[in-house]
C-alpha cells in the first residue's frame, strides 16, 4: 500500500547511513561520535559544552534520538461516501535529554505530522517539553508532560490527565501533552509495601481536544450539519484547572506480589459531549460541550505466590482497574452535567516462554470492560461499555525484533466486534534501524444499535508504514 516513489527515498536514504551517523572508529565511544557531529552542526561548539559560552552554563546534551517516516492507511469497505477514503501521514520526530547540572536535566521531543490528503490535519506542537529537578527524596517536573496511567491494557479507567489526538487514529488516538507541574515524593520501602510514591499534579490551561476534520472518515458531522470545533463551550477561571493526587507502590505478601495504583483527581474532562447549536440565521451546527468530573480510581496488578497458591495460578498476572466518574457542569453551561458511572476493567495474561522457538515469547491476554450507572446520550459516545478483549502478543526476540499482535474486541451488548492485526520488524537487510510497521483492523457493525461507530462509515482499513530510527 506504500507508493513505491516513498519506499525508494527512504530506501536510498537509509543505505547512507552518513548522513545521520558515523560509523565507530578505533576506540571512539558513541557518545563522542554523537558530539563530534554535533559540533559539526553547531559551527565548533561540542555538544557536551553548550550553555558553556555563557558564564556558569553547564547546558548538555545527554542523548539525541528520533525517527522520521510515513503511514498510508487506505479504508477498504463503505468507500465514495464524499471523505477521505486513505490518509497518507508523513511524520517524525526528535527527542533530546539535556543535562543542566546534578540537580537540574530537561527533556524535549518535538515532533511533526501531516496528511497529504487533508490539508487541515497539520500537527507541529512538541510532544513533550519540561525540567527536571531531583532532590534526594523528591523530584519535580514542569512544563508538557504526557504520563500513561493505568494497569490494563485496552482500555485504562484510571489514564484521564491527558487529551487524546482523536484525528490521528479514533481507534487508538494519540496522547497530547499537558502544561503543568508534577510534584513526587518517595518513601522508604517496608516488609509489604514498597517503593511508596506519591504524585501531586496541577494542570492550571484548559486545552481542548483535537478532533477529526471535516474531510475525516470519523468527522462528527452529520450531513448538512456541520461539526464546529471552534465554537466550543469550554470552563474559564479556576474551573479549567486540573488537579490529582496519585499513589503507587509494590505490595509483598504471602499470597500475591503486585503493583497497587490509587488515584483522586478533578477537573475538566478531556472529551465533551455534543449538542446542537441553533443560530439566528436559521441554520444549525454540532459543538463540543466540556464538562468537569471528580474521579476516585484504584489499579492493581497481581501475581500470586507459588508456595501459598500453587505453581498453576503463580504463572498469571491479574489485573484490576476502576473509577468512579461523579461529573459536574460549568457554571456558564447550557446543559446539564451527564451522569455519573463507573467503569472498569478486569483482566489476566500469561506468558509462555520459547513457544515455537528458542527465542520467542507469547502473551495471552484476555480481559473484560464494563460501565455501571449512566444511559444518557453521552454515554452513547463511550467505547468499551461491555466489551470482552483477546489478545495474543508475540515477539521472536531476533535481531530483527520482529511482532505480531491479534486483538478481537467484541461487545457483549451489541455484538459489534473489532479484529484488528499488527505486525512490525526492523528491515535489516536494507538499513539496520529501518523498521516496517502493518495494522490490518476489521470491523463488524450492528445497523441500527446504539454505538458511536455506527455514526461513521465503516472504518475497516489497512495501514502500512516505514520508519528510520536514528
């Protein structure tokens, strides 16, 4: 599905390798082959004396990495609808760890994306930018943070301090960086619990989530009524602020071993509901419609213990994630807050170690989401209301780092289902941090049931992608 003009120029520029990096020579570190080519680019100065031009600095750069490359998805059911029926990504982007002094290190990951099909879906925001302070017992991070909260694996309750990007895949969006402070403390460990952490996070901006355009698959907009994501009603004052409260720690009894997450937090939900707009002109529109939540959560992973349970159970992992969502509107709302709920997901995996060769390793994962106590229309717009989930993961561990991941996700409700196939490995025999990457997702709908996706065309696609890792 790649077109062969792309897969050439990254072909050609991943067998020369000079462009990006130097091979090592006789008793040359790659740290200092990463700062000769620095220097190079920053007329002389070496990498690792930045900040050194200015009296007291002591600015360096610890590690440079990134990665450059492309997507073609192209949706091969309910096509000629009047939208894009294939989105070709080009994409990229560049992390950097800085080193300011024994206190002080930064992190920045630029990064870039933009559809050739749709001139609107242009994103070039950096992911991720803030400082580090480390103290003996504390550390505090300030800036744009994207964290993954969370014990499951399809789906995460507990994961509600980031946006999602849902333009870039409505599946699986993309995580969008939030500004604000993160404060953490550490706590001596004990005979049960260890590693006790506890997170304070302030988030003082409302952002609003970005969206699919007009010209998407997945745009909000039905027909002649047209989706307007500028005219959002969104919280001002004290009411954009975000605030949480996380504790995690490891507990050691004699039953089990696990990770233990708990979480309070409040503020703007990330994704609004919807509500019709009607204007003087006689006309109408759809907006998003921001609204807050108070959400209290707890998260477990657990492995029993052989000598208590026997060695049967001791090879699952299980897992447990839940929040309670008590939601509120914004005093200048025209709607009323949508209903409280709770949702939550349990799980198992198990592992099985050198299944078909001498290398690889399976993961089988099967869990269940579910969600108690709203049938509001806004609940109508959630995924993973009662949904059943399979997965199978496999890694061969070569040298190619070759996967393949199988996912079948059913509603237990509706008997909408989801079949979706990745397969990804690293093309040596080309370039050896060229990496290929193929997503195949089948969907299976229900006319007529009340689902999200049932508002879209079907999403059925294939994704094929080439990346170069330097």
């Amino acid at each position: 599905m790649m077109p062969a003009c792309l897969l050439l120029s990254l072909v050609t520029l991943a067998q020369d390798p000079t462009e990006l990096a130097q091979e090592p020579q006789d008793g040359a570190s790659e740290e200092e082959l990463w700062d000769e080519g620095l220097e190079d680019l920053l007329g002389g100065v070496p990498s690792g004396e930045l900040g050194s031009l200015e009296e007291g600095g002591g600015l360096r750069i610890a590690s440079l990495r990134g990665s450059v490359g492309s997507r073609y998805r192209y949706f091969f059911r309910d096509r000629d609808t009047g939208l894009n029926d294939q989105q070709w990504f080009f994409e990229g982007d560049l992390e950097l760890d800085l080193d300011i002094n024994e206190s002080w290190s930064g992190f920045v990951q630029p990064r870039f994306r933009l559809d050739l099909y749709d001139s609107e879906l242009r994103r070039f925001e950096p992911f991720e930018a803030y400082l580090n302070w480390r103290g003996e017992s504390s550390d505090l991070r300030l800036g744009q943070m994207v964290e993954n909260w969370g014990i499951a694996d399809t789906y995460n309750p507990l994961d509600v301090l980031n946006r999602r990007d849902f333009a870039s895949d409505f599946l699986d969006p993309d995580r969008l960086g939030e500004m604000g402070l993160r404060y953490r403390m550490h706590f001596p460990s004990g005979e049960v619990l260890g590693e006790p952490t506890l997170a304070l996070y302030l988030i003082p901006v409302f952002r609003r989530t970005e969206f699919p355009t007009a010209s998407s698959r997945y745009s909000l907009g039905a027909g002649p009524i047209p989706f307007r994501e500028q005219g959002s009603i969104t919280p001002d004052g004290e009411d954009q602020i975000f605030g949480a409260v996380r504790a995690l720690s490891t507990l050691d009894t004699s039953v089990f071993n696990a990770d233990f997450h708990l979480l309070a937090a409040r503020g703007p939900e990330p994704f609004p509901t919807l509500m019709p707009r009607f204007k003087p002109n006689f006309t109408v529109d759809v907006v998003p419609v921001y609204y807050g939540g108070t959400t209290l959560g707890a998260g477990l992973r657990a492995v029993p213990d052989e000598q208590t349970l026997g060695s049967f159970l001791s090879e699952f992992t299980f897992k447990f994630e839940g929040a309670y969502k008590q939601l509120y509107k914004f005093p200048e709302s025209p709607i009323s807050a949508p209903e409280d709920y709770f949702t939550y997901v349990v799980g198992l995996d198990r592992v099985l170690d050198r299944p078909f060769g001498e290398k690889d390793q399976l993961t089988l994962t099967l869990e269940y989401a579910g969600e108690n106590g709203a049938s509001d229309p806004t609940s109508q717009l959630r995924f993973f209301r009662s949904d059943g989930v399979l997965r199978l993961f496999w890694e061969a561990n070569n040298f190619s780092r070759t996967s393949l991941e199988a996912r079948w996700i059913q509603d237990l409700d509706t008997g909408e289902r989801i079949v979706q196939v990745i397969f990804e490995s690293q093309l040596r025999f080309l370039h050896e941090d060229l990496r290929f990457w193929l997503d195949y997702q089948v969907f299976h709908l229900e006319p007529g049931e009340p689902s999200l996706l049932n508002f879209f065309p079907n999403g059925s696609s294939i994704t094929t992608g080439i990346f170069l890792d330097f």
